[in-house]
C-alpha cells in the first residue's frame, strides 16, 4: 500500500493529465481522523469532471489503491472520492465557490502542489 504523500502525487499527475484547473491540497491530519489529505480541484462541465474522476480511480487502482466510495458521480457538479487517506473533491466553478472547503478547513495546512511533487 501506497503512502499518503504518494498518492497524493498521483493523483495530482492523474489530474493534471486531464487539465483539471485550481488543484488544492490541505493537509488535514493534524485537525481530522477523517482523512490525511484533501484534495481540491475544478473542472469545466459535467464530461471533464466525470473524466477527471475516471482517471483518477484508473490511476490509483492499477496501483493497487481502491476508491472506498464515490459520490456525486451522475451530476458532476461535485464529486467526492474516498481512497480513505486521500479524499478529491471535484467541482464545477459554480460549487466550489459556493461550498469553500478551503476556507472550511483552513485549519487545515495547504500544501503546495511542487511540495508534494
């Protein structure tokens, strides 16, 4: 099993891949038994989401990560999916400026993507 840091790096790359626009990571450990990282990222319209969630789940499985869950998949205006350590949150423009998760967890620590990278 992969760790959290790189998962995080692959599925920042598996993200990158399909153009996702304003990717976030937020180090939430020290705040949540939740997860250990968050990861934020945007897409353009329904297909583009749908395809970074697809890639992603691609990406970690052929590494031998399984998604726990998924959920928002069929409206793609946010997708959350849960690889237990790594949870991506995939939105449309509209949603994401709506729901801020970032400033929800900003007692989170934001990481920056060349750290993780």
């Amino acid at each position: 099993m992969e760790d959290s840091k790189t998962l995080c790096k692959m599925v920042i790359a598996a993200l990158e891949d399909k153009k996702a626009e304003d990717i976030s990571i937020i180090d939430i450990s020290e705040v949540s038994v939740i997860a250990d990282y968050f990861i934020i990222a945007s897409g353009s319209n329904r297909s583009q989401i749908q395809a970074l969630c697809d890639h992603v789940e691609e990406t970690l499985g052929r590494a031998g990560v399984l998604v726990k869950q998924i959920e928002g998949y069929d409206n793609a205006n946010w997708v959350l999916m849960d690889f237990r350590d790594i949870i991506v949150h995939i939105f449309d423009k509209e949603n994401r400026l709506f729901y801020d998760l970032e400033r929800i967890w900003s007692d989170g620590k934001k990481i920056e993507k060349t750290a993780v990278l």
